[in-house]
C-alpha cells in the first residue's frame, strides 16, 4: 500500500525531490517532565506509514528513490523507553530500502540545490520543523508557507481525498470508538455534575478505545459556544448539554459527531421547536449531498429549508432566498455545513482550505458565516464529509446585528431577544458519499431522535 501511494505520488508530482517531514516530540514544559502525546504527520504517516518521532521521508522523483531519514536512538533513551525498531526495520516495514542518519539530509538538499533541482515540501506547522527547513533551504520561516510546493499539495489532495476500502474501513472503526464515546456521555449526564467531569469521561473512553480523541472534546451547556471546552460550571435542570467529539483510532483515523441533549433527560417544548428544525436539516443534507454535487449548494439548501422554518417558528421574516442570499441565516447557523474527514478531524486543512476544500471551480466565499463552509468542492465518490447544521443564539451577536440594523427585513429581533438564554443545538454525524448518494458511516448510529435520545437516557 504504502508503495504503491508513493509510485503515485511520483506520477503526479513528475519531477524534483519530495521532502516529507514527520513530527517531534514536544515536551510538556521540559523535557524530563515527559511530553505532549505524540502524532505523526499526516501525509508522513500516509506515505511512510511510521509513527516513531524524529523521521523524515525523502523521494526523489528523478531517479526514482526514497529513503527514509533519522537517528537510532541512543541506550539513554532504551533505559528509560524501552528499545524500539532501527530506521532501518521501520524504513523495510514500509517498503524502502534506502536510509541514512539525520544529518545527511542536509548533504541531500545542498546537492539537489546545486544541481538547481525543485525541492518539494508542504506548508510547515510546527515551528521546530520551520526551522529545520530554513537551516535546509535558507527559507525564513514567515516565508515558508508561499514557498511550499503547490504541485506537492495538489497532487497530494488528490490522493487522499477520495478514501479507499481500507480507509472507510479505519474511519468506520474510529466511528465505533465514537459512538462510544457519545453513548457514555449520555449515561452520565444528570443535574448536579460538572462539564468537566463528563467531558474528562468521554476523553478517557477515546484514551481507552483507540489513540485519542481526534480533537478537543467539546461539552458544554452553551451551545452557542462553538468550541466550548469543559469547564467547573454544574450542568443544570433544563438545560441543553452539547456534546461535539471524536476518537482517533491506531491507524490515525478520525471520527467526529455531535449530539445535543436535555441535562435531565427531557425535552422541553421550546427546545423540541429548535431541535426539530436542525434535526430536519441534518437529515436534508443525506438526501442531497451525492457525486457531482457541490457542497456549497447542499449547505445552502440546508440553510433555505432553515429559514423556512424558523420563518414558521417567527424568528425570522421575509422571502427566503432574498434573506439566504443576504446572509441574514448566519444569525443563526454562523458556521459551515461540514467539512472533509479522514486521517485528520479537518483533513488536509493544513495544506491550505483553497486547494483541500475548493479548486478552480469554487471558491471561499467572503459572506459572513458561509466564509467558515470548510469544503464546497463538488462531491465524488469516496469523499468523507461531516454533515452539521446547527442552530444558535448568540447574545453578543444579537445585540451586534440589531445595534447595526442588519437584516432587519429577515430577523424578528423582538422575538430572537427571549431566547438569549437558549444556548444552541447542533447535530453531527460523518457520512461517505457513495456512487449514487451518501450514507452515514458507524454501525450503530449515536440517538438522535427526540424520542430516542429521552428513552435512551431514561433506560440508561
């Protein structure tokens, strides 16, 4: 497998040296107070396959080579880690014959330099990577970004983001992780405890089912929060929790859902009016989200049918596409409908949102609100997309806008000043888009029902 994706990437990338580089290990504020958990690099790990820290993975496209570069660790670090496979066991377990010391890789890059070979290297994100490559190239690292190759990230987009049956195959088992995650949150949550011990719960059932939580679970009582991170608050009668995580299982493979649900187990029938609609949202997205499709229409779509019916609830006015084209839905949904899942929570984001989520047909928009859609490309087969409306009352947004006057024709501001203290409700699941539509990936699906989600938590 693995040779086979760098034979591939050879092929696309058709000439010039690729530089992969894995990750570090970061040390939690010193060294011999141990270390941040370890991951590896994503696209290193897609094409080298190796977790060990301290590695890099060289492909030379011209004379059709690769090697994998890094240093056997020393007896110091076998008494206190244990002994681990040489460069050269890791390099064999992958398919590459080839390996050489650290310090021969900046023989590599001069050489290549010299002959004024091309030196591919993706858009670095940790600083000390920044650094290697300008003690490598010469490049300052505020200039890194501009210089990574755009052949590199293309070809590499293109690989990664249709899935394979192995791949589904991973992202399925990290699903099963997540589901749960999410079902245990739901056994536990009842008045009187803290945000942070259920939130601590579900990042122990990721710890203990696969790797780690594939990004910092959100559990909150204020929905309307985006990334509302658990804090000592006491989780209240009559409340909504919001519960937005996922695992990452050993082969770097990520799930990522979100339920909202009543503190003690009830729905009142203001929250049902509220959970309905994006409920119905939730659901439109698996009826139109297939091949061919852009994402963009299927988030806008989803944001119609959202106008539609707080139209009906009177939290919003006017004709609906006149107020979807406004923006005046962002009051409400301030975020993208879902984004591309795979290896990473928001897979290859880091290789730059314009070629990983658009492409020369489709760009970002500038709107507010729909600017945060992370993916808008046209669907294809084999693409893992997240589909997560949500609906949310943000009081300092609300006070903004109407201070503004904005979108006043659209927004019942009258009626959107008693819901303040509503919080927000967002569902999330992870659906792969098939030959002739899509499907939710995970074998058991999380509740999320109004009925199903009450009787799971009053049975459990």
């Amino acid at each position: 497998m693995y040779i086979s994706r760098r034979a591939e990437l050879k092929k696309l990338v058709n000439s010039g040296i690729i530089i992969l580089f894995g990750n570090n290990e970061s040390p939690c504020n010193y060294p011999n107070n141990g270390y941040y958990p370890f991951r590896q690099d994503s696209s290193f790990l897609y094409y080298f396959g190796q977790r060990r820290d301290g590695l890099v993975g060289v492909i030379d496209i011209d004379n059709d080579s690769e090697m994998m570069i890094g240093d056997d660790i020393d007896i110091e670090d076998i008494v206190w880690y244990g002994s681990v496979d040489s460069v050269k066991e890791l390099a064999a377990q992958v398919g590459v014959t080839k390996t050489s010391p650290m310090k021969e890789l900046e023989n590599i890059c001069n050489e290549a330099t010299r002959q004024k070979r091309t030196i591919h290297f993706l858009p670095p994100y940790r600083h000390d990577t920044k650094i290697q490559i300008m003690d490598l190239l010469g490049i300052h690292p505020s200039k890194q970004k501009e210089a990574a190759s755009v052949e590199l990230i293309k070809a590499i987009v293109k690989m990664r983001q249709c899935k394979t049956d192995i791949e589904i195959a991973e992202i399925e088992k990290a699903c099963a992780i997540g589901y749960q995650m999410h079902t245990h949150a739901m056994r536990l949550t009842k008045p009187g405890l803290t945000e942070k011990y259920i939130g601590g719960q579900v990042d122990g059932m990721a710890h203990s089912l696969g790797e780690h939580e594939s990004f910092a679970t959100i559990f909150t009582q204020h929905g309307e929060i985006m990334h509302g991170n658990p804090s000592y608050n006491i989780l209240e009668s009559g409340r909504l929790a919001l519960c937005d995580a996922g695992a990452e299982n050993r082969e770097g493979y990520c799930s990522d859902n979100t339920r909202t649900y009543p503190v003690n187990g009830k729905f009142t029938q203001r929250q049902l009016d509220i959970y309905s609609i994006v409920e119905a949202c939730h659901d439109y997205a698996l009826e139109v989200a297939k091949p061919g499709v852009f994402y963009y229409d299927v988030h806008m779509n989803v944001c119609r049918l959202m106008t539609e019916k707080l139209k009906e609830l009177g939290l919003m006015k006017g004709d609906t596409e006149e107020a979807v084209q406004a923006g005046a839905h962002a009051m409400f949904l301030p975020h993208g409908l879902g984004h591309m899942m795979g290896m990473d929570v928001h897979d290859m984001e880091g290789l730059g949102q314009n070629y990983v989520g658009f492409d020369e047909e489709i760009q970002p928009s500038t709107q507010f609100g729909t600017n945060a859609l992370r993916c808008g490309k046209r669907l294809q087969e084999g693409f893992v997309m997240t589909d997560e409306p949500g609906i949310y009352f943000i009081p300092a947004l609300i006070d903004d806008w109407r201070a503004q006057g904005l979108h006043k024709d659209f927004i019942n501001y009258d009626l959107l000043e008693t819901y303040k203290d509503f919080g927000g409700i967002r569902l999330e699941d992870d659906i792969l888009i098939t030959k002739d539509g899509c499907r939710f990936l995970g074998k058991d699906l999380i509740p999320y029902h109004p009925k199903d989600v009450e009787a799971f938590m009053e049975n459990n």
